[in-house]
C-alpha cells in the first residue's frame, strides 16, 4: 500500500466501517487467508447483524411512506370537507361534490342515492342527476352487500369488473374499484348511499384503512341532514 493512500485510512478510518461493499471485501480476504477448515463466528455474526439492519432500514422506509401516505390522505380529506361546507344551496352542493369534491378525492364517477318512495322521474330529481338519484327502499343495503346475506358496513371497499351502469351510466364499462359509504340520514328517514368508483384497480382495495372515508362519510351525513330538514 502507497504512504497516501495509509495515511488516508489511518486519518479516517470510518470511512472504510461506513462502505459496505469494502467491508465486505475485507471480511472475504480475512476468510480466505484463515483458511476453509476454519470458521469464523466473528463474520457470521457479522453477516446476520447486517442482514438484520438492511430489514430494520427497509421497515423504517415502509413506516415513513405509510406516514406520509396517510397525511395526504388526511388533508385530502380535509380539502373535500371544507369544499362541502361551502355551498349555500342544495344544488350547488350536489354540483360541488360531483367536481370539486370528486376531483379533490381523484374518483372518476361520484353517485349520491337517497332510498324514497318517491318516483325517480320527478323533474326536481332528474334536474340534479346523474350525482343523484332515488332507490326503492332496501336499495342501498342490497347494493353494499350485493344482495348477499351479509353485515352492512359503513364503509365497503372492493374492485370490480361490472360497475353497475344503473349508477354509473356510461362510465360503468371502465371503473374497476369502488368505495360505497352507507349515510345514515336520520330518524324516521331511510339511507343513502354515497358510491365512489375510479378506473384505477388499486384505488379502492378491501385490505385498505376506511377511518378517513368513515370521517368524509359522517360529514356529509350531517350536511344531507341539515338540506333535507331545510
């Protein structure tokens, strides 16, 4: 070895403990120079220790995404609510929550049902469609579950492949996942059913957390109810 380059390590050996790849090629030769009747237990140890960090930064990695994934979530959220709150008529907040709102979620196709025993083709319903529409009781129930004997959750996340184009309309063909909300519209008023969908499979995936869709869900349950008593 050159005086310079000795110097040089001599001067700052922990450049040399912080090169994995050098560490590793100074561990090899020691190996190699004691021979292969010997084992060394000393870079066993070693080799787990390391294979133990490289887990331990790959999990610190996952958390801080998972971190930063749910803030976004977490003002996403808080941006679509505070649009909500800003309308002043009912109209307007239906028109808000099918742009503003389903552009501030990233959903391609946002449906508001409210069950009623009221016809579909009232002109006042079909003025505010295709964000709203009206279902024969039991729809939303049905919807969620998709008939299935099943609990009925407040919030269901699933993919799919045949979006319901009595919903969707058009856009049905090419969404492949939905959220559904379950809103609970009061007493002595039956549900409503808000359904998101995009054209993106992951979107909505059932292994996802729902408490920030429960949260949106709430807020907009109240906003129904406080339009629906005016």
């Amino acid at each position: 070895m050159d005086t310079e380059t000795r110097d040089k390590i001599i001067a700052e050996p922990e450049v040399l403990l912080d090169d994995k790849e050098l560490m590793r090629a100074l561990v090899a030769a020691n190996e190699r120079a004691m021979g292969h009747n010997i084992i060394d237990l000393r870079g066993i140890a070693m080799e787990r220790l390391e294979s133990r960090l490289d887990r331990l930064e790959d999990t610190h990695r996952s958390v801080i995404a998972a971190a930063y994934e749910n803030l976004a979530g977490t003002n996403q959220i808080h941006r679509a609510v505070l649009r909500l709150l800003d309308a002043t008529r009912f109209d307007s907040f239906l028109r808000d929550l099918s742009t503003d709102v389903a552009d501030v979620l990233r959903v391609d196709a946002m449906r508001l049902v409210l069950e009623t025993r009221a016809e579909d083709g009232d002109p006042a319903v079909r003025k505010l469609q295709p964000i709203l529409s009206l279902g024969e009781p039991g729809f939303v129930d049905s919807y969620i579950t998709r008939g299935r004997q099943l609990p009925v959750r407040a919030v269901t996340l699933r993919q799919v492949q045949d979006a319901d184009p009595g919903l969707y309309g058009d856009m049905a063909a090419d969404l492949r996942s939905e959220a559904c909300l379950r809103l609970d519209l009061g007493d002595g008023r039956l549900p409503g059913l808000l359904a998101l969908a995009s054209e993106d499979p992951h979107r909505f995936a059932p292994q996802q957390g729902t408490d920030l869709l429960a949260f949106f869900g709430g807020v907009l349950e109240r906003s129904l109810r406080r339009w629906l008593d005016g």
